[in-house]
C-alpha cells in the first residue's frame, strides 16, 4: 500500500514498501508554478500512486516528470500518467530521452544535461551526471537549489527501515557511494565530489527513509 507524506511546503513522498526486498519505491511531488513529479513507479505500483498523488496534486495540473534514467521504476507508468494528461513533459538525460522516443512512449521529451538548470517557479532544479546502470549510461540527479533538496535516485539507498518517513544522517554519507552503484572509479569519484559541493539539506532518495543532513 502507498502512503503518502509531507516532507516540506510544496513537498510530497510517495512510498511504496516492498517487503522482500524490504525498500520503499518512492516517487516526490514538487508543487511550484509549474508542478513536477520525481519519478513515476513501475506500471504495477500506478493505481496507488496515482491515487495518492491527487490528494495532493490534480494530474491535469502536473507540467513535469522527472526521469532519472531509464528503468521501471524511474518511468515505467509514464504512458499511464500521459494518458490522462498528455501535456506533460518529460525530463530526462539524452539516454533516457531517446528511449522513451524510441518506445513510442513520447516523441519529444526536454532533454538535459549536467549544468542544466529548469526553473518551476520559486523552486530551480540543477542537474548532476549520474553514470547510472544499465551500462553506466548517462543518468542524472537533480539538486533543488532553493529549498536544497537532493532528488537522489538509487543513491544512499536505505534498506530495511520499513516505513520510516525522514531519518537523520551526516554528510559523510557522501563519500559512501559503493562501487556497485556506480562501478568505474572514476566516474564514482566525478559524481561525489559534485555532490559534495552542495550544500544539502535533505536527500530525497529514491529507495528509503528521505535524509535529514540539517544540524
């Protein structure tokens, strides 16, 4: 069963507990003057999702979805969520965008890039290149500049929490990127010390509690 938490103004988490593997799937609202979903679920978790999501959100009023990378649960309900409002646009690293063209699953996603800024409204998004899986292509994360929200995706994963909302952390979490989660030194070592660099309140993951990083 999803549920559904606030965790700032105009921020919203859904999240679904998947037990085994014992994780939440977990997609955010951000509600600005342009609204965007981080993430949509895999087609099995819509229906809950969806549900959730209106109590917060109309899906006619959603202008963004935000796609990390190219998986199920990053955008596999994407062809349900246009289908009841085919206005919105997708958000996606180049990858990412060809895929989704390629599925026939929307022609025209707005493509970004690392450096790349979209502005909601109060709210601006920054991009940070994620060499994600499959085949390290090219994902992305998204920093909120604003209210200093890291929208992680598989990042500082959290198992086995259950259903706990927020949890507190230290930014050493930082230099606890596994070499699973981005294999190539290198490349690993790029993405944290970008992250690094900002200065994170929350860490909005996309598997787990949300990161509390404030004293």
């Amino acid at each position: 069963m999803a549920q559904l938490d606030q965790i700032m103004d105009g921020l919203h988490r859904i999240s679904t507990l998947v037990d085994p593997p014992g994780i939440t799937f977990n997609q955010f609202v951000i509600k600005d003057e342009k609204t965007m979903l981080v993430h949509t679920g895999a087609a099995s978790l819509f229906p809950r999702v969806v549900e959730n999501m209106r109590q917060v959100v109309d899906v006619s009023a959603l202008s963004y979805v935000f796609i990390s990378h190219f998986e199920a649960d990053e955008c596999g309900s994407l062809a349900f969520l246009l289908a009841l409002n085919h206005n919105i646009i997708p958000v996606a690293p180049g990858p990412t965008a060809r895929h989704l063209a390629g599925f026939g699953i929307h022609s025209k996603p707005m493509t970004v890039k690392e450096g790349d800024e979209l502005v909601l409204g109060r709210r601006r998004l920054q991009f940070i290149n994620y060499p994600s899986e499959p085949h390290l292509q090219d994902g992305l994360i998204a920093y909120d500049t604003t209210d200093k929200v890291l929208f992680s995706s598989d990042l500082f994963t959290r198992r086995g929490e259950g259903a706990a909302v927020v949890v507190k952390g230290v930014r050493s979490v930082f230099s606890e990127i596994p070499p699973q989660a981005i294999p190539v030194e290198d490349r690993r070592l790029k993405c944290q010390e970008a992250i690094k660099k900002l200065d994170i309140a929350l860490i909005a993951t996309g598997h787990g509690p949300v990161i509390d990083l404030r004293a």
